[in-house]
C-alpha cells in the first residue's frame, strides 16, 4: 500500500536536546510538507520541499531544521533553539495532479 | 493574507440528525478547498477538493459544497462513527508553494 509514515509516533525531549522526526513516502509525490498542530488552532506550515535538494521556510521555520537528500525522505529536526516545541507534527505531500495534500500518522513531541 | 473561519467550534447531533458544517474563506484567488476529517490522535483524512464556485461532491453521507465566499460539509443522517473533527482548507492561486491555510476545524459529535 502507498502511503505516508512517520516515526515515531510518541517522543518525549529534555529541554536543549536536538530531536529528528522521520518522514517517508512511496506514492512517488515530489512536494513535502510539515505542519504542526497545537490545541484550539489550524495546522500551521513549519518548511516545505518542492523538490529534492530544494526546501522553503514556512510561517513558523524558526527552531527547526529540515533536508531533502531523497524524494522518498523528509526529516525534521528540532532544534534546542525553538522555544515551545510540544505539538503534535504532521508531515504530507502533494499528488500534482490534484494538488491534494496527503497527511501521515503524525508524531506527538513532548518536552519534558 | 488568507483566512479560514469554520463554525461552528462544536457540533453535538443525534444519530440520523442532519446538519451542516461552514468553511467562510478569504483568499486572493482560490486555486483549491479541501476538506479533511482527522480522528484523535491521528493525521488528517482527505475527504473532497473543490476547484470552483457552484462546485458539488459526495462521498457516503457527506456533501461538500462551494460558494464564492464559503463552503459547506452537509451530514445526511450521520452516524456515530461520523463523530471527529472536520478540517477545511484552501490553497491560494499564484506562487509556487501550494501552502495551505487551515481552519481550527470543527468538532462533530453523534450520539446514538
């Protein structure tokens, strides 16, 4: 089946630490995105990719860093620099023809 | 800047209780509207795109619409596995990204 995942689902961070979320895709899609989603508001936009060796910052980039080495592969990193990092992450991509964004499991950051 | 506002925040209906969800929308030039349905603890399930104003489609008990200024999900007869929260979408024309703007969503409850 082609799809979206993301690991891991649950991780928990002490504060100053760097953390990596993973994201993959096999549904062949060149454009992907991380949002995050906090309590009582809308996904917002942290980086996307367009193409491989190519990302963008989004609305909220600062504390984060991404890379695009594969199309398949699109890992986040949090740094010790972003300031309230417990959210739950989404990472998606987007079939062109359509332009719909397809979204995976998600990860739930908690900072301790 | 772009601007969704769903409503309302919450929805509590009886099974077999219909109603209808509202996606109001401000963009400089709607390339898309996209609704998703996201269960607790889970990424968002694509539903419907709507490209155009007078645009209609269905899937099972559901029906989204799309004006110039709004859209609406009609709920026929839900059911309690219909209970999670809606989320609407658009993506502006113009420029390269395709970002979406979301709505805080819309929480249903169906009770039996």
């Amino acid at each position: 089946d082609g799809g979206i995942t993301q690991s891991p689902k649950y991780l928990f961070r002490k504060e100053g630490q760097n953390v990596t979320l993973s994201c993959e895709q096999n549904l062949n899609h060149d454009a992907m995105y991380w949002y995050r989603q906090d309590p009582g508001q809308g996904l917002r936009l942290i980086y996307y990719s367009q193409i491989v060796n190519d990302f963008q910052k989004g609305d909220i980039a600062e504390g984060y860093s991404v890379s695009r080495e594969k199309k398949e592969s699109f890992p986040l990193t949090v740094t010790s620099a972003q300031k309230n990092p417990t959210a739950f992450y989404l990472c998606a991509s987007r079939k062109e023809s359509t332009d719909t964004q397809y979204f995976g499991p998600g990860t739930r950051l908690t900072v301790l | 800047e772009d601007q969704v506002t769903q409503s309302p925040e919450a929805l509590r209906l009886q099974e077999g209780e219909s109603s209808s969800l509202n996606c109001s929308y401000t963009v400089s030039g709607l390339r898309g509207l996209f609704w998703y349905r996201q269960d607790p603890g889970k990424g968002p399930e694509f539903l419907f795109t709507l490209y155009s104003a007078g645009e209609e489609k269905e899937k099972e008990r559901l029906k989204a619409t799309l004006t110039k200024k709004e859209s609406f999900l009609h709920i026929t007869a839900p059911k309690p596995e219909d209970s999670a929260t809606y989320l609407c979408a658009v993506q502006a024309g113009g420029g390269s990204n395709y970002k979406l703007t979301f709505g805080k969503g819309t929480l249903l409850t169906v009770n039996p």
